[in-house]
C-alpha cells in the first residue's frame, strides 16, 4: 500500500520542481543549519507560504541533498492531482517503506521487522493510521538502539511537502498528530521533521496546539530577495530560450527581453515562482516565435482586474486555456484531471498501482477517443500539464499519467470566478461512475462482436481474433475493473446518460460470462459466483432509473438469470480431466455462488492437477435461450443444469473423512455415505448418473484412465 509517486526520487514526479542555483539561497542555508545542529530545541520546521512561492522546490532540493548522503530518512509530497497521495491513506506505509529501500541505511535493522509485522497481519494497511504508525514504525524502531549500538548518525530527517493539498482537512491534522506521536517516541531515530505547506486554517491551529515548545516556523512571503530570485530565474530562463530559438529571434535576439520587461513581469510575479516557470514554459515552444508568445503575455495584463491575489497568475492561464482547440474535447479531458479517480472495490496494489488512470491511452479510453486526439487536444497546454511522452510508453501505454504541474492551476479551473468561460467543475461521482461503466461496457462490446459462437460461418477466424483479444486484457487491474465496475451502477444516481444507455442497451452476458472463464481461478471461474448477484444489481438499478430505454436490458438479464441450464464448449484438445473439473466448477458458482464438490471430484479422478486452471484462452459458454450461437462438432460440449448445481452445493458432508467416503461410493458404486446417515440415497444415486454422465461427454480418448473408471462407460 505504499505510493512510490509520494517519494522524492519518484519518476511520476519528474521533473520535480527545483530550486535555481541562484535562488533561494538564503532560505537553504537556513535549512541546513537547523538539519546539522546537534541539538535542537525545535526538531519540527514548518516552511509555509502563500500558492506558488516555491515551498516544494525547497523540500525537493533538502531531501535530494540529504537523501544522497544518508540523513534523510523518509520524504512524502502530497498531491491533490494523484489519487495516491492525496490522503492519508498511503502515508504511513509508504514512510516505512522508504526504510526498508536498499540504499536505507535503516535497511538491515528494519526491513525484517516491517516485513514481519506485514505478514503477521495482511489487513494492517485496513487499520487505523495510528495503529499503521504503531506497528510499522514505532514497534520495529524500538530496537534499532541496540541493533545499532555505536552509530551515532542514523537517518532522522523526515521531509513532508504540500501537507495542505491532503484534501480532507480533518486528515491534515490527523497527518501532524501521527507526526507528533512518531517525535515523542522514545527510540532511536530522533527525529527531525520538515513540513512544507500552505498557512491554512486547520494546519496553523494544530500547529499551535500539540507542537509548542517544538516548532520552528518560517513564512516565506517574508523571505528577503523573492522578487530578486525570481528575475534570475526569468533571466535564465530566457537565456536558454535565445540559445534554443536563436534563428527565429534574429538580430534582436542576443539583447531580448529588454531589462524593462523583466522588471514588469517581476512585478506581475507578486513574489510567485510559479508564475515566471509558466511565463517561461509558455514562451518556450515551436508554435510561434518566443517574442510573439512573450509580448501576447504582456499584452495580457492590459485593463486585465487586479482585485484578485492570483490576477497576474490567472490573467496568463486564461491567455493559456484561450489557445486551445476544440474547447469542448480539451474540458472533457481537463474534468477526467480534476477529478480523482473512484476506488471502489477491494484491489492488490501490487496489480492497481501499475495503471495510471490517467494517461493518455486510458483518458482516451474513458471518453471514447483515440490517443492521438487526446495528445492533440492538450498539446497547447504544456506549459500548465505534465504530458509524457510517446517514449516513455515503450513498455506499457498505461502506467504514466498526465498531471497538473501546480496546484494553482487546479484552483484555477474549478473556481467558475477565476476561469470564468473556461471554468471546468469536478465530476460528480454520479456522473464519473457512468463514465466509469460506459467504459467498461465498450470495453465488453469490443470482445462481444467477435464472441466465436456468433460466426458460425467463419468460426475460426472469430476464434482467432477473440484469442488476441483475450491477451490484451492479461492484466489483473483491467480484468478486475470489467467484473467488479459493475458495481458503479449503483452509484449512478443521477439519470443515466444518453451514451450509457447506448451502451447496456446492446449489453450481452454471454461473452461476459465466456471472457471470466478464460482468466482462470482468481477471477475466471470464481466470478462466474458472483456474476449473478451483479447482474440482478444492474437489474435493480435500471428498474430504479424508470428509462423506458431499458427496459430491454432488463428482460434480456432476467432471462439470462434464470435459465435452468447452459452449455460450456471447450476446444477439442481440451484435457478430458480438466473439462469435468471446469464444468462442476461453473456449474456450482454460476448458480449456486460456492464452490461444489472440488473436493470430491479430486478424489474421485487424481488425474486433475491440484492447481487445475480453466482451459486458456477458450471457453464459451452457450445459453439454450441463443439458438444463433454455433461451434464445431469437433468441440467438446458439456451440458449444466441449475438442479446439478443445487445438488452438488447441497451437500451436507463438510469433513474430509466424508469426502473420501463420498468419493469412494461414487467411484465403487458403494453406499457407505447413506448408511452412514451423511446424504440422501436418492442424491447419492443422481450424483452417480450426473457423473457418469459427464464422464462420457468429456472422455475422447485423450484421458484413458478415465474412461476405465465404473467398468467403461
């Protein structure tokens, strides 16, 4: 449950904010000598200050220093764009995560132990974020001071940037008493703890309260030489720029911009950084000459309202959002950024972290687009987004985002005052969840128009075409999201939209229900027990929505929920074994939810491998009710019933005595397990004959051990 982005050496932050080399000096400095004393009185330092001023390229700069040389301990930046770190959730965990690192020099001492206390308790990333700080931090940290007797500089800086951008404010304070309790523990480290954030109200009074006697604090708007920081910074800026464009700025290049106009657009700065990075990264593109794109920023500020503290800043992001294209298409993607993405289901983050719901191939995704115009669509942009590049998605398309560079500008977008036409509101999570399902929904449309059984005249090419398709969808997240983003439905609770609609309207389970089978028994045959109860949901919320629209889909789910038998078609070189397993498997589940006579038929036939798996990539499940859905004879066809399945997952005997017992009578044509008291004859007796039966369905000649079994069959 840790979030690498959270770090400093994170690549999702890259390029992190930095300091020049000739700004903020005094400020470091400063830093430093409070790190390096050996005694403080003061072992919190709060750097504070107004949206923009630079206080994370400070806490960047103090943990890339002192991370190199072994002080550092732990950093955490939160980022309300990053639905990993913008709560508290993974804070904890990933501060000890940091320790446990190979270039820790906490490493040896206290890797054992977090790893120890993990396995001890799976659902410690469930508890509370001080019962986390108790048993990953403190609990191990109790006895580094024998571990480590004789070293006397452990690690014990601890570097906590945009505290205020923890979008719950009561987490906020939550984050500075965990804080609290970890400085008031009596172990080694000692801990020193710098904490970098805006003045906000709940943050200034927590600091007030619990930290007397033990904050330092320092407000940045007071910090001599801003304005001079920040006019090296355009002057370098610049610089770089006249020697990238040198050809098109021409004569004037080598005296461009005039001192005068360094001098304005500091003043328009009011002592905020991120304004010269965003006049530089404007100025600094191909699109038109620089001087053209710095002198439509000057004309900006003519007659433009200086009432606001952010008119010169929100004055250059409306020039920004006014190059656009196609507004329309640039908000919906601007919604999906300011917008965090909904957790709604139980994930392994192992699995989860590897996508970016954010980058460009799954924003494109969720509204329907292609890459390509979504690249297009915020190619102006770059001065205000982080937008990876086509190289970076060499291995993977998904697992990099596009980010908001500052969080002014986030501000700027949702407050309707600031951006006025260009205001772009946060997604409701109604509206977000039936984003969320439309996706999913095209997503199972693609694999439906190509679902084998429907081709009957060209039933290999089909087969062929679903096998590729299943390989792309050989991700744990995505498989996932397809079976539990059903669940979304529920929380659609404003009318559904015109495009969801579209979508359940041609919604077939079928290929659902044949694409589980193929993802084995972590999701696969497993889901088939909860698909049922999912889809009778769906039926429960498009009763609710009262959209004649879909009442089809409706009839069309209740009908599927309710035959009494369906039809599993295997591939012929399908192993005998492993079909009979399968087919008792989903029969069970599909109906019943549980898991049948797993047991029993393991006994009954050793030929199944302990770890039988669904049969990849094809399994296709035929329903009586589809007359159109065809396969070759050649195909290996089981027959399932609903009154199977009840009678498979009835079965009173629990214990492995009477499993083997079970499967002995079957086997042996015995009657022990009646005699015994332990199930009906009558069950005994159509268990023998559904086994027999199946066994001549599934034996062609490939398994002959089993059709030696009952005397032939």
């Amino acid at each position: 449950m840790a979030a690498p982005n959270a770090c400093y050496d994170s690549e999702q932050r890259y390029p992190p904010p930095k300091c020049h080399s000739q700004t903020r000096v005094q400020m470091i400095d400063e830093l430093i000598r409070w790190v390096v004393a050996k005694s403080k009185t003061t072992p919190v330092f709060w750097l504070h200050g107004t949206a923009g001023i630079g206080k994370s390229a400070i806490a960047q700069h103090i943990a890339e220093r002192y991370g190199a040389v072994g002080v550092l301990a732990a950093a955490f930046f939160f980022s309300r764009s990053d639905p990993t770190r913008d709560s508290l959730e993974r804070f904890v965990a990933t501060i000890s995560y940091q320790f446990c690192k190979n270039k820790s020099p906490l490493y040896e001492t206290l890797r054992l132990k977090i790893i120890d206390a993990i396995s001890s308790d799976p659902n410690i990333f469930g508890m509370p974020y001080e019962n986390q700080l108790e048993r990953l931090i403190l609990e191990p940290c109790l006895g580094v001071e024998t571990a480590l007797q004789g070293l006397r500089d452990l690690p014990n800086l601890l570097v906590v940037d945009g505290l205020d951008e923890c979008v719950d404010p009561s987490q906020q304070e939550r984050a500075l008493g965990i804080l609290r309790t970890l400085l008031e523990a009596r172990s080694l480290p000692k801990w020193i703890i710098l904490i970098c954030s805006r003045p906000e109200p709940q943050i200034r009074d927590t600091f007030a309260q619990a930290f007397k006697g033990v904050l330092r604090s320092f407000d940045m708007t007071k910090l001599e030489g801003l304005n001079r920081d920040i006019a090296t910074y355009l002057v370098d800026g610049f610089s770089r720029i006249r020697g990238k464009y040198q050809r098109v700025l021409g004569i004037q290049g080598a005296m461009w911009p005039e001192q005068h106009i360094i001098d304005e657009l500091v003043r328009r700065a009011d002592k905020q950084i991120i304004f010269a990075v965003t006049v530089i990264n404007y100025v600094d593109t191909r699109d038109e000459p620089p001087q053209d794109r710095l002198e439509t920023v000057r004309r900006i500020f003519i007659g433009a309202n200086t009432d606001s503290p952010y008119s010169a800043l929100d004055t250059l992001y409306y020039q920004i959002m006014s190059t656009c294209y196609n507004w329309e298409r640039v908000q919906s993607i601007l919604r999906l950024l300011v917008t965090p993405h909904v957790t709604f289901c139980d994930y392994d983050p192992q699995y989860y972290d590897s996508l970016d719901w954010r980058s460009p191939a799954m924003i494109a995704q969720l509204l329907n687009l292609n890459e390509t115009q979504v690249r297009a669509s915020l190619d102006r942009l770059h001065s205000v987004l982080k937008v990876p590049d086509l190289d970076d998605f060499l291995e993977d398309e998904y697992d990099k985002g596009v980010y908001i560079a500052h969080a002014t500008f986030t501000e700027f977008l949702v407050d309707p005052e600031r951006s006025a036409r260009f205001h772009t509101p946060r997604m409701s999570e109604s509206e977000y969840c039936d984003l969320f399902v439309t996706f999913v929904l095209r997503t199972l449309s693609n694999f439906a128009q190509y679902y084998p059984p429907y081709h009957s005249t060209s039933f290999a090419a089909a087969l062929s075409v679903w096998a590729q398709k299943l390989k792309s969808v050989n991700n744990y997240v995505l498989q996932h999201h397809i079976l539990e983003g059903w669940k979304l439905c529920n929380k659609v609770t404003a009318p559904a939209s015109s495009d969801l609609v579209d979508a359940l309207s041609t919604f077939d389970p079928h290929p659902l229900m044949a694409l589980m089978q193929s993802w084995g028994p972590d999701l696969g045959i497993d889901g088939c027990g909860c698909l049922r109860e999912l889809l009778r949901d769906v039926v429960r919320w498009a009763e609710s929505q009262q959209l004649r629209s879909l009442q089809c889909l409706t009839v069309r789910l209740e009908a599927f929920l309710s035959v009494k038998e369906l039809w599993l078609a295997f591939p012929p070189d399908t192993k005998g074994s492993l079909v009979f397993h399968h087919s008792f498997e989903t029969e069970a589940l599909f109906w019943c939810g549980v898991e049948g006579m797993s047991h029993v038929l393991r006994e009954i036939f050793p030929v199944i491998p302990k770890d039988a798996r669904s049969p990849e990539p094809m399994v296709l499940s035929l329903s009586s009710s589809s007359s159109t859905m065809i396969v070759p004879e050649n195909w290996i066809v089981v027959r399932l019933t609903k009154e199977s399945a009840e009678l498979c997952s009835s079965l009173p005997i629990c214990l492995e005595e009477g499993y083997l017992m079970l499967a002995h009578d079957i086997r042996n044509n015995t009657r022990e397990t009646v005699l015994l008291g332990w199930i009906e004859e009558s069950d005994l007796i159509h268990l023998k004959e559904l086994v027999k039966e199946r066994l001549k369905t599934v034996v062609v000649g490939t398994d002959l051990r089993l059709s030696g079994m009952f005397g032939g069959v």
